[in-house]
C-alpha cells in the first residue's frame, strides 16, 4: 500500500462523552467528572491541547 497516497481514517464517529462518562467512569471521583466536562466544553474534538492548556483550565477552578 502507497501511504502517501492513502487517507487513514482514525477517527469514523464521535464519541458521546456522557456514555463514556457513564460506561466507564464509575471509578471517576466527582472532581474528576467535573474536569472532563470542562475539558470537553472547552476543547470538544476537534481542538489539540497541551498540559499547560489543562493547567489553566482546571486550576481556575479548584
């Protein structure tokens, strides 16, 4: 297969974070629900982000 003319598809459907949240974050304490949310909120799929993006959303709010 010729890669550089190939177009991988990494991603064919967007995850709905509320089933994610309540398939696998039972073990998730509340604050740690809250974060995703924000992040979510602020980023949602299609923006790229850093520690220091994280940082400065969350710590605002702690």
């Amino acid at each position: 297969m010729d890669i550089e003319n190939g177009k991988v598809d990494i991603q064919d459907k967007k995850v709905d974070i509320e089933s994610v949240l309540s398939e696998k974050g039972s073990n998730f304490s509340v604050k740690t629900t809250v974060h995703i949310h924000r992040l979510f909120e602020k980023f949602g799929f299609d923006e790229v982000f850093g520690r220091s993006a994280v940082m400065e959303l969350l710590v605002i709010w702690d």
